[in-house]
C-alpha cells in the first residue's frame, strides 16, 4: 500500500535530479507507453518512457488521488 513507486497521473513527484531551473517538483501530465511531466516552475515539458521514468523518480510528493474503491467513498 505504501509502495513509494506508486503513481499516478496528476501526481507531483520529486525527481533523483532537480530540473535546471532548481525546482525538483513534477507534474505527470501523461500516462501512457511514454510519461509526460512537466515543471512546476518553469512549465518546462519532459517526456520519457515508463522504464525511465521509474529509474529516475525518487518519490512522490502529492498523490492526487488515492487509491480506493469508487464504491467505498460513494457510501455515506
Ligand atoms: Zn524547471
């Protein structure tokens, strides 16, 4: 449940490397065969495979949604 290499998109992820401009906080914008993230500073746009992406992600820092039932949370 607390695998760190879980991630999603709209997810905010911290990077084994800061980008250029010193941030070290990225959006996933995409999901796919490649993932797509993109600089919350300087809006700057990466895209790479999954295989790299999980190589170089540290770990994440904002999961935009958790993972729970659909069911679970529509239950009051
Ligand atoms: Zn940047």
């Amino acid at each position: 449940m607390t695998n760190p290499k879980q991630y999603d998109k709209l997810d905010i992820v911290e990077m084994r490397k800061p980008h250029a401009c010193q941030t070290n906080r990225w959006e996933i914008i995409r999901m796919g065969m490649d993932i797509r993230i993109k600089c919350q500073n300087c809006g700057h746009i990466v895209t790479m495979t999954r295989r790299d992406f999980e190589k170089k992600m540290k770990r994440v820092l904002v999961q935009n949604q958790p993972k729970v039932n659909p069911e679970e949370t529509q239950r009051k």
